[in-house]
C-alpha cells in the first residue's frame, strides 16, 4: 500500500501517482488533476480535506490552516456560542484523522463516565397485549379490526435515545475510517460494548437535532463532534473501475456554514430575520433559474441585504468575475443597491466595486481564519455592524 500527501492550496503541485488516484482525484472533485506522463500528475485547486483510500492506495490532504482552527470553524457552526477551541485537544504532529479520532473517543469517555444518558421515547409497534394507548386508527387500518396483535404506543424509559444514537453512530463510522490508528480502532470498539440496546442512525437520513438541557448537557462536546463525524464520516463511493473510502471535509462548505452561523449570531438583535441557504426565489420570469444566496437578511418579503462567502476567489479564466456577476444577479432580483461577497483572507482585500450603469455597490470583505477565535468572532461582528449601516443608507 502507498501513501501519498496532498496540501489544500490553490498552486500547483506535481506528485508521482497511480493513473486511477489521478483519476479518482478528479471524479470524486477533490482537486484539478492532469496527466504529465511518465506516471506524473498535477493537481492543482484542492479543496477537500481528509483522507480517501483508493483501491489498495491512500491519498491524505492536509489543510493549510491549523487543524484546530478547522476544527473551531466546525464547531461552531454546530454550536455557536458554545464550542472552545480546547474541547479537542491536538499537537502540532497530529493530522486531521488521529484529531477527530482521539477528541471524539475523550469526549464519549467523559460524557458516558456516569452511563449513558437515558430518557422517554415514544413506541410504536404491535404487541400480544394491550399496553399503552391503543392506536385506534393503526388498528382498523393494519388488523381489519381484529383484536390482537393490538397496535399500541407507549413511552418507554431506554437508553435509545437520539443522543446515543448519534454517537453509537459516529464510532462505527469512524471505524472504516482509513488510515485510523490501531490504538484509536482498539479504543472505538471498547466504547461500542457501552452502547448494548442503542439502534444507530440511518445511513444518509437526516441527523436528529438536539436540544440541549442541565439534563443532557454534559453531552455537547461529543454530539457536537459525532454530527461533525457523520456528516463527513466515510462513504464508498465510486470512481470509475475503483471503490473510494472517504472522510472528506469540504473548505467551501466549512467556511460557508461558518460565516453563516456566525453572522447570523451577530446580527440575531437586528430587525428581521437571517435565513440561511435562501431559497424558493428564481432570477427570470419563467422561473427557469433559480437563485440560492447564503445569507439573506429581510423581513417577510422586504429584504434588508444579501450575501454570499467565498473560500476562495473565483479564478475562471471564461469568467474571471463569476461571484461578481452573481452577487449582481442577487442584487437586481432582490432590487439591493447594496451586496456583499465575504472571503477568506488571503490575497483577497476589502475592495468596492461600483457598477456602471446601475445604482449598486458590491463590497468584498476579507476574513483572518487564522486569528484567534474571539479575534475571529470579533471581525465577524464588525463586518455585521458594516453590513447594517451599509443597509441603512442604501434603503
């Protein structure tokens, strides 16, 4: 088996690889990878992260930015307000899979120190005898009014609740994780002996949303790190002749789902509403186009302001202005005079774009991921305070 290491950058880089991981690099929209010949390729444009095992061959993508500032990022926008850079605990050697690997086995550890979590959940089945309510309805519907079996519904006091689920869910996962270390697979399978009577999540259903009380608190680190798990946990998935193991963090959607929660956090005392993932609005009159911006910011059909994040400028050479262009569709539909792009620092600077022949503004803003996380937070919270005063004038 080889191991091949990839970073998450926009240059270039020329690697000696199999043609099918060349292949399934670009199947599976890790990066950009052309052959050179000789066995050469090169990739270019990565923007995944995480580990793939491809056929008998492992690729691993380091992120630029620090790990634990991935891992803010993440959680965060999993539990705004709530998440410390300390609930993972890494070193400078770790990489991302032995990060996740070994905070989320501590954090099970300290949740589950007094037993699992137990509470009431609502059964629904057929039993020999009554017990519970009576499903009247399920009864006539499913036993053409026979007596028994009855179909019934009770609560019952178990440790199969949402919260175990969740994480019973994301220790399996992990363990088909490639590249996990021995101890760490060892360490996952004792904790799975803790969860005897505990169903898992559904494969690709919809993740339960917690809500957290003094009850069940002591359970937001590992949560937190189990739907981070599962929503990136390890799928196959196929490139062409070959079967793909992955556990692949996306950076467009880690920065996105960030400047999202966080702005919508910051702005939470404005008037109005931010609705995340804006949708149900179309560009032209057929309704053939649809327009989905990240954040918008309105009261019912007034819109106050739009916004899009933006990991990484758009470098299309047909279309070397492509976010412009679509913050300028956002603004003509939404009839703004003001829009705003957010991207993460790098060669991006806060620039203002005034369109000719139209009375609109689009502002670039720019932000430090590498900045401490109250740091971080704190130029979020400026950029609303602009983003509110922007609003004002233009409105």
């Amino acid at each position: 088996m080889a191991i091949f290491e990839l970073r998450e950058s926009g240059a270039s880089q020329t690697l000696a690889l199999p043609d099918e991981v060349g292949r399934a690099i670009n199947d599976l929209g890790i990066a950009t990878a052309l052959p050179e010949g000789g066995g050469q390729w090169t990739v270019s444009a990565v923007s995944k992260v995480g580990v793939i095992a491809i056929g008998t061959d492992e690729l691993s993508i380091r992120p630029k930015m620090p790990i634990s500032r991935l891992f803010y990022l993440m959680g965060y926008s999993r539990a705004p307000g709530y998440w410390r850079d300390d609930d993972v605990s890494l070193s400078s050697n770790d990489d991302l899979v032995s990060s996740i690997a070994s905070s989320f086995i501590r954090q099970v550890k300290n949740a589950t120190v007094q037993g699992l979590l137990q509470g009431y959940r609502t059964v629904h089945q057929a039993e020999p005898l009554i017990r519970g309510r009576l499903d009247a309805g399920a009864q006539i519907g499913r036993r053409a009014g026979l007596p028994l079996p009855a179909e019934v519904s009770y609560d019952e006091y178990t440790v199969d609740v949402a919260e175990n689920r969740l994480l019973l869910s994301a220790a399996r996962a992990l363990l088909t994780v490639p590249r996990l270390a021995e101890s760490d697979r060892q360490s996952l399978r004792k904790l799975l002996l803790k969860f005897d009577g505990v169903a898992t999540v559904a494969r690709r259903s919809e993740l339960p949303d917690i809500r957290f009380t003094r009850l069940n608190t002591h359970y937001r680190p590992a949560v937190v790190l189990a739907q981070i798990i599962l929503r990136h946990g390890s799928l196959e998935q196929p490139s062409g002749e070959v079967t793909a193991r992955s556990f692949l963090f996306d950076m467009w959607e880690v920065f996105e789902d960030f400047v999202s929660v966080a702005l919508r956090e910051a702005m939470g005392s404005s008037d109005g509403r931010i609705d995340l993932q804006y949708t149900g609005k179309h560009l032209d009159v057929g309704a053939k186009v649809s327009l989905r911006p990240d954040i918008v910011w309105h009261n019912d059909d007034v819109v106050f302001a739009v916004l899009d994040a933006k990991y990484k400028a758009e470098k299309n050479k047909r279309f070397p202005n492509a976010d412009l262009y679509q913050m300028l569709a956002y603004c003509t539909r939404f009839k703004m005079k003001v829009g705003h792009l957010v991207y993460a620092k790098a060669q991006n600077a806060e620039l203002s774009h005034e369109i000719d022949g139209a009375d609109i503004h689009i502002y670039s803003h720019a932000l430090d991921l590498e900045a401490k996380p109250e740091q971080l937070l704190q130029q979020v919270q400026n950029l609303a305070t602009k983003i509110i005063e922007h609003s004002k004038v233009a409105n």
